[in-house]
C-alpha cells in the first residue's frame, strides 16, 4: 500500500470516528436515556453479529483497522458510527406510522453507502469481494435498521409502562 493512501485511509478513519464519538453523547443523552442505551446496545449486538457473518464469509475485509490482531470487524464502524446512526434514525421515527419509517431511512442510508463506496474505492479501510457492491450495502443497512428499529419498538410496546418515552 502506498504511503499517501495509507495516511488517507487512517486520517479519513480517525475524522469520522472522532466526530462520531463528539455526536454519540448528544444522541444518548435525552429525555428518555434508558431507551436510547437499549438502541445503542442493540445496535451493536446487531452489526457485530452481521460484520462477524460477512467478514468470515469473505464478502467484506477491512485492511486498516484498530487491534487488527484481536479483530477482524471494523471496531470504530460497529461500536461508533453504526449505533449513532441508529440512534438518530430511531429518535427521528419515534412516533412515525411505517411508510414514513420506510421514507426516514433514505437520509441515514445515502450518505452512509456515499462514505463507504468512496471509503472502499479510494481508500484501504474496507476491501469488498465475492461481488459485494454498494447496493449490497444499502439493502444490508436498511434491512438492519429496519429489524433493529423493529425490536425497540416491540421491547417499547412490552415495556410501555416501565420507558420513559414520550
């Protein structure tokens, strides 16, 4: 890999980690904070567990990556970027009926598959094989939002009485 490229790729990674982890704390902290640890938590679960199946499936390889010896997922995307925006997505749904759910999706999908198509051709962060492509990618992101934003809304409705959702 080439210097420069290299230098981009972990600048471009650390910028958009760091401004993620400056964002996280104003989307936790709100009214209803214990939900908003739930999506989180949630969110993680979920994007490890989908990372994990297609790194080891061989779809996706992420070259530049914090403890790339510990893991092979890409930690600052599963444990920062995802999860905030899901919590955003969740807060800005919270009382919307199913198409606009569906609608809502588009302005967090978009960008992202933007930053990851750019992040998989100009840089080394994540290398994408077997025919993965950014509409891979939509659908994968839009599927896992809409399952995550569908088992917060169950654990809401379960738990109507005990969240503090208004």
């Amino acid at each position: 890999m080439r210097k420069k490229q290299r230098t981009l790729s972990v600048g471009f990674l650390y910028t958009l980690t760091i401004i993620g982890i400056f964002l996280l704390p104003f989307a936790i902290v709100k009214r209803s904070f214990k939900d908003w640890v739930i999506v989180y938590l949630v969110s993680i679960i979920g994007n490890s567990w989908a990372d994990r199946y297609l790194v080891s499936r061989g779809y996706l390889k992420y070259d530049i990556r914090p403890f790339k010896k510990s893991f092979k997922i890409h930690l600052p995307f599963d444990y920062v970027h995802y999860p905030l925006m899901l919590l955003y997505y969740n807060q800005w749904t919270l009382n919307s009926k199913p198409s606009g759910i569906i609608l809502k999706l588009f302005p967090f999908l978009i960008p992202q598959v933007l930053v990851e198509t750019f992040a998989a051709k100009k840089t080394n962060l994540i290398t994408w094989k077997r025919g993965w492509s950014w509409q891979h990618s939509l659908i994968s992101l839009a599927i896992k939002m809409l399952v995550c934003r569908g088992i917060i809304s169950t654990i809401r409705m379960i738990n109507k009485d005990d969240l503090s959702v208004d």
